[in-house]
C-alpha cells in the first residue's frame, strides 16, 4: 500500500482480516507542517466574516497569526465554522483534535464603555440592569443600550457612564425591583 501524500499517520482503522475496497479509506494522514485550524462561531457574527481576515493564536508567550482561508455558512446549532491557516510559522507539538483559543479581528479597534458579559444578561436581555448609588449603599434599575458582545465582555452604547458600578450577578429574584438596598448584614 501507499499513501497518496507524505505526512504522519494520526489515525489508522484497519483490523487483523479487514477487506477494504481499492481507494478505500484506512487511516488519517496529517502533514505536521501545514495545520489549518477549524474554529465555531456564533452565528451572529457570520456576516462580520470574510476570507483574508487576521486571527492570533497565543501558546507560551508567542503570537501565531492565522488567516481565515475558508468559511462553512451552514449554521448548525447556532454556529457556523470556519478554517484557518497560519501565515508563518507555527507553533511546535501541535496535535490534531485539540482545542485552541484564537481571537478572530472583526473589525478596527476603537475606544469603548465595557462591562463583564454575566449571568444578568440572560435575565434582562441587556435592556437595564442595576446601577449602584455613588456612596454604595443602593442600586437602581437603568435603561441601558447595549452592543456587541464576547464571551468576556459587553460593549455599552448608552445609559452608563465610565467609572459607574454596576451588579451583574443573575437578576431572576429582582426582576420586578426597581431598587436594591445594598449592605453587609
């Protein structure tokens, strides 16, 4: 038998006795040198992405940058994929099936208002949330504009002010509040 390229065998499925059919599959074939990365997103982000866009990947204190070199818009469960490639050098004892954090540029940088992405999200649909008095001893429910957001922060478009405190813990028992009394007992 011969493989019809050059690279390490990362999977081989042929059993003792096995028939497999002329063509037929037996195993997996990585080239060590040329990995692409497959990545899910959230589906809301699909047309914010294109091919040629710029992805860093992060391992021991050096950057790898990436490219997006081919886009699935098939969504399944909310997400779609994407495949990335390196552009030059990659990182060593890289291994197929594992799992890697890239931070994908979506557009230019520019200065914003952030707050943490939390569990007060989900109960609010990021149309207010509570804001807690200057001497910390209330916190009352605000209008609030929210934007974008990751799986870390949520940029804020209107309603806040830098340096405001906010509570995003789960508003579930405060729903109907329009004030919180904040202490320690």
């Amino acid at each position: 038998m011969r493989a019809p390229v050059d690279g390490k065998l990362s999977g081989f499925d042929a059993e003792v006795g096995q028939s497999i059919a002329r063509g037929g599959r037996l195993g997996q074939i990585d080239d060590p040198d040329n990995f692409k990365l497959r990545a899910s997103i959230d589906e809301f982000y699909l047309g914010r992405v294109d091919i040629g866009q710029a992805a860093v990947f992060e391992k021991a204190g050096q950057s790898y940058q990436l490219t997006i070199s081919k886009i699935y818009p098939q969504v399944k469960n909310s997400q779609f994929e994407i495949d990335m490639i390196f552009t030059a050098e990659e990182p060593g004892a890289t291994r197929r099936g594992q799992t890697i954090q890239t931070r994908l540029t979506l557009g230019d940088a520019t200065a914003a208002l952030l707050i943490p992405n939390s569990a007060f999200y989900q109960d609010t649909g990021g149309h207010w949330m509570f804001v807690v008095s200057s001497d910390g001893t209330e916190a009352v429910k605000r209008n609030v504009r929210l934007g974008r957001r990751n799986s870390r922060y949520i940029e804020v478009l209107e309603g806040l002010e830098a340096g405001e405190r906010v509570v995003t813990s789960p508003y579930s028992s405060f729903k109907d509040m329009d004030r919180l009394k904040l202490g320690s007992e």
